[in-house]
C-alpha cells in the first residue's frame, strides 16, 4: 500500500510538473514577487532614496516627515504611483492567469491578429468578451501608471536633490528609476497591440498566447454535454413518465382484466355459449321437426282424412229418392212387388 501511494504522489508531481499551465502559473508567482519589491522601490522614490539629515543618513521616518510643499507634493505622487501600479499588477496577474486558463501556446498555429480572432471562437462568447474586456482594461491601467511613474521620478528627483549625499543619492535613484522603465517597456509592448494578439506579461520571450487550452476545450464540451443532457432530461422527464411508467401501470392494469377476460371468462363464455348452441343444435333442432312433423302429419294426413270423410258423409247421408233408388236398384223394386202381392193375398 505504501509503494502504491508513494507511486501516485510521484505520479502527480510529475503531472504536474509537466503541464504547461502549471509552469506558467508557477513562474508568473515568482515574477508577481520580485514585482512587488520593484514597485515598492521604483514608486516610493523618496523613501528608498538616500538622503542627507543634518550630516546623516535619513531614516524611513525622517523621510516620512514632509518639511517643504515640494516635498508633500513628492510623497503624494510616489504613493499615487504605487496605487496606480498595484492596480496594473492586479488586472495584470488576472489577465494572464485567463490567458493561462483558456489559452495555449501552439507554434505550428498562426499568431496575426485574424487567425488568433478565428480560433477564438471555439470559446464561448462570455469568455472570449471576458479575455477582450479584461485585456482593454490592463491596457488603460498601463497607459495610466506609465503616465504616473514618469510625473512621480521627475518630482521625486526634484526632492531628493535636495537632500542629496552625492553619488551614492544619485546612483540610486536612477538604479530605481531604470528598474521600473525595464517593466513599462515590457508592458507597453504587451498593451500596445491588436485586439486578438495577447502576449504574457510574465514569459519572457514574449510568448504569445494564440490558442485555445486543449483541456479547457474538453472541459466546455463536457459542461456543454452535461447542459443538454439535464436540458434533454428536464423537457423528456414528463414524457418518460408518461409514456414508460404510468404506461407500463397502465398496461399492468389493463393486461390483467384483459388476461382474466380473455383466459378465464372466455372459456366460460364459450362454455356458456357451447353449451346452449349444442342443446339449440342438437336437443332443440331434433325437438323442433318432431313438433313440427306431427303437426303436418295431422294437418296433411288425419285433418285430410277426416275432411276428406266429412266431404263424405254429406254424400253418404243424403238419401236417395225412391225413383233414383228403383233406378239405381232394381232387384229391390222386384223384392217389394213381391212383398206387396203377396200382402193383397194374404188380405183376400
């Protein structure tokens, strides 16, 4: 365990070294160092300059306490000029830690100001108008405490003279003032440009920044991702809702009835169903043409029958008349002769 965590923080330390940001924003701590110490000599001229009181070397405090308009005049320019500079050097750390954060330095990119201005695009148009915005205000800070540096050493030098211990007053005053001319010729350079040419104020070799930073390229892909996503999710959310949860519920319910009607209750059905159809078909219909024969057996045959005797019996009934009866029967009328001869006979 102890190899594995030794080899991560190795691992890290090397990572870190390695990348360009981390460089850059190491170097610019050391310089922003070293830059305040220049500005704190280069500005309070008359408190860092050695002067002549009553036959000794003023102090801080001596120095402190203004004796003449001039020399009031003199400090309120050198901590004027201090303040200004502060101000550059915090608009200044600022821009180039942006630069640092969304830029890169790519040689095999072009560095004019068009193709920096087209790449800036890949930025989203927040940041990019941020690096411009930032940028133009280093640019009056500058412009600003260049103006203020050069009021402050001439009046400075007015007062130190004044208290002058020769050479070494001298000496260092211009030490001073050349120690911060190095620094505004570096700033003007860096101001004094197009609105897309961004150089560092902190690499030397004038490094300019004429790229996006990869990671930070990877990074605005991932937020951009991430937005549409929760955008996508937040619109789709309902719909999910509805059309997969309460849809599957709802099919849930639905299916269950539709198992129970289509399964259980179905077969009954047609058991219910099967059954009267097989009576209707069977029993019934079998039923039915033995209701329905006997009846046209009687209405055809017995009913026929007995129309056909009741046209009869009319016929049968009717009693024939003596002459048709003679006509029809003769052996009759012989018969009755007989009868009635011998009748008159037996009454002689």
């Amino acid at each position: 365990m102890e190899t594995t965590s030794s080899s991560n923080i190795i691992k890290k330390i090397q990572d870190f070294a390695t990348d360009q940001d981390n460089n850059q924003k190491i170097n610019v701590t050391i310089s922003v160092a070293l830059e305040l110490y220049r500005v704190l000599v280069s500005s309070l001229l008359i408190l860092f300059v050695p002067q002549d009181c009553d036959g000794h070397l003023c102090t801080l405090t001596e120095n402190m306490e203004p004796d003449s308009q001039i020399y009031t005049t003199g400090l309120f320019f050198n901590f004027t000029t201090m303040f200004v500079f502060l101000i550059m050097y915090g608009l200044e750390v600022k821009r180039e830690n942006r630069l640092i954060t969304y830029l890169d330095v790519n040689k095999s990119n072009a560095a004019d100001n068009e193709s920096v201005g087209k790449v800036l695009q890949k930025l989203p148009s927040v940041k990019r108008d941020s690096i411009i915005t930032l940028d133009i205000y280093y640019q009056k800070a500058a412009y600003v405490a260049m103006c203020s540096f050069v009021i402050n050493s001439i009046i400075s030098g007015i007062v130190v003279y004044q208290y002058s211990l020769g050479n070494q007053t001298t000496t260092t005053i211009i030490t001073n003032i050349l120690f911060m001319i190095s620094k505004l010729s570096d700033v003007y350079i860096t101001v004094n440009t197009e609105k897309n040419v961004f150089y560092s104020a902190y690499l030397k070799g004038k490094i300019q920044y004429n790229d996006v930073d990869p990671d930070k390229i990877k990074l605005l892909e991932l937020v951009t991702l991430n937005d549409i996503e929760s955008a996508t999710h937040t619109i789709e959310e309902p719909v999910f809702q509805e059309q997969n949860t309460p849809v599957a519920e709802e099919l849930a319910v639905q299916e269950e009835p539709v198992l129970q009607e289509q399964n259980t209750p179905v077969v009954e059905e047609h058991a219910v169903q099967e059954e009267p159809v097989f009576q209707e078909q069977n029993t019934p219909v079998a039923e039915e043409p033995a209701v329905q024969e006997e009846p046209v057996l009687q209405e055809q045959n017995t009913p026929v029958a007995e129309e056909h005797a009741v046209q009869e019996d009319p016929a049968l009934l009717v009693t024939p008349s003596p002459a048709t009866q003679v006509a029809e029967d003769p052996v009759s009328q012989v018969i009755e002769e007989l009868v009635t001869q011998v009748t008159e006979e037996s009454e002689t």
